[in-house]
C-alpha cells in the first residue's frame, strides 16, 4: 500500500461524500442518546474542509491533514468537532514533510491521532463512544503491520473489527459526552461517534480495495 498526497485528497473527499449522503442516519443516532446533531455537526465541517482544500491544497499530506482539523474544529459543533479535529491535528504534525505513506508509516501517525482525541476527551476503551471502534482498528492494523501484512489486507481486517466494535456500542452504558446523562437508558442504541468513525474506515478500506 501506498498513499500519496492525491489519494489522502480523495480520501478525505469520500470521508465527506459518505458522511453528506449518512447525515440524517448520524443524526438519527444522535437524536436516541444525544442531541440529535451528529451528522449534521460532521457534514458542516466536512463541507468546509473541501472548501479550504480547494483553495489551499497542501504541498505534503500534513498540511491536507491539518487544513482539514481546522475546519473541522471551527465548524463541526460539539463534543465531536474538537475530538475529530484533534485526530487529525495530532496526526498532521506526524506527517509533516511527507507525500507518500505505507503501512508502516501510517500506523503511527493514526496512534498519535487517537492519543490527541483520548487526551481532549479523556475516554477510555468501553465508555461508549468513537474511542470504541478507533482504538480496536489501531490495534487491529498494529498487528498485521507487524504480521507484514498488506495495506489493503490490513484495512480489510481493520473494517470488520469495526463494525464489529461498532455494534458492541449498544450493549454497553455511556460513560463520556451527553449520553452518559442517560446512564442505563444509554444502553440499547449504537453510539454516533462510533459509528462515523466506522464509516471512515470503512472508506479508507474502500479506497486501498
Ligand atoms: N469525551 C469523549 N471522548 C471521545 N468521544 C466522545 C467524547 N464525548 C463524546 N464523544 C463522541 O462524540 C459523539 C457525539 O458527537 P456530537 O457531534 O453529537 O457532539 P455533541 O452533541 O456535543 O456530543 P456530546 O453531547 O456527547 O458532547 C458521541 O457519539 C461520542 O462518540
Ligand atoms: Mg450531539
């Protein structure tokens, strides 16, 4: 696997081509354990981030990366445009200077990313949100980096696990963001931010396909 500059563009224009067309669905989920703004929130900011790529296109995927943080933490709402926007802040400064990753090279700049969202949200593994399905993937690519693996293998596997993980959200009780104000009630619905994160993957995993 290899992803230059041009891919990362594309990948972030599907990122928010997918999360245009799955607003209402996002939203929806929001709406059983939240306040209903999730999707709508993620589509504002995606639209901006392909405004300003458009006039800023970047001369390595940092700046791609970072272009779309900023976007996404001045125009996504909530709890989840900061979070997002840290993933992809911490990320870019991991790949500053570089126009072409692999497998190797973007596992750790996806660590440093959700280490950025676990230091500003503070949520751990099983409380219930975009932490749930992040963390496993990571984990999940780790190994079959390490495996040698391919990116295109290690994205297949990476996607199932978070699907996988995605849907245990419901069986468990929210602990992190507006949710947790329902305690037992939270239990029974799929969390939004696990849920936008899966579809990311999942589009990632596409893309290499
Ligand atoms: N502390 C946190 N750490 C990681 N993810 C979180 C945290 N708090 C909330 N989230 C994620 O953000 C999603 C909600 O995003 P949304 O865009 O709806 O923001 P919001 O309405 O302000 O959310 P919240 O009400 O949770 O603050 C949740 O589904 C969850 O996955
Ligand atoms: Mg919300």
């Amino acid at each position: 696997m290899s992803i230059n500059i041009d891919k990362v563009r594309s990948i972030i224009g599907d990122i928010a081509g997918m999360i245009e067309e799955k607003k209402q669905y996002l939203s929806d989920l929001d709406q059983a354990i939240g306040d209903g703004d999730h999707g709508f929130n993620m589509a504002r900011g995606f639209e901006v981030v392909m405004q300003k790529l458009k006039e800023a296109p970047g001369a390595d995927i940092g700046d791609v990366l970072k272009t779309t943080a900023m976007a996404l933490i001045s125009n996504v709402g909530g709890a989840s445009g900061p979070l997002y926007g840290s993933l992809f802040l911490k990320a870019a400064g991991l790949a500053k200077g570089l126009t072409e990753i692999d497998l190797a090279g973007f596992v750790p700049i996806f660590k440093e990313g959700i280490l950025g969202v676990q230091a500003r949200g503070k949520a751990e593994l099983g409380d219930k949100t975009m932490i749930d399905v992040l963390l496993p993937a990571l984990e999940s690519l780790e190994k079959d980096s390490a495996a040698g693996l391919s990116g295109k293998e290690a994205f297949a596997n990476a996607e199932k696990i978070a699907a996988s993980c995605m849907e245990k959200t419901k069986d468990i009780l929210a602990k992190k963001g507006r949710a947790s104000y329902l305690g037992e009630r939270s239990i029974g619905h799929i969390d939004p931010g696990a849920t936008s994160s899966y579809l990311m993957i999942s589009i990632i995993n596409k893309a290499l396909a």
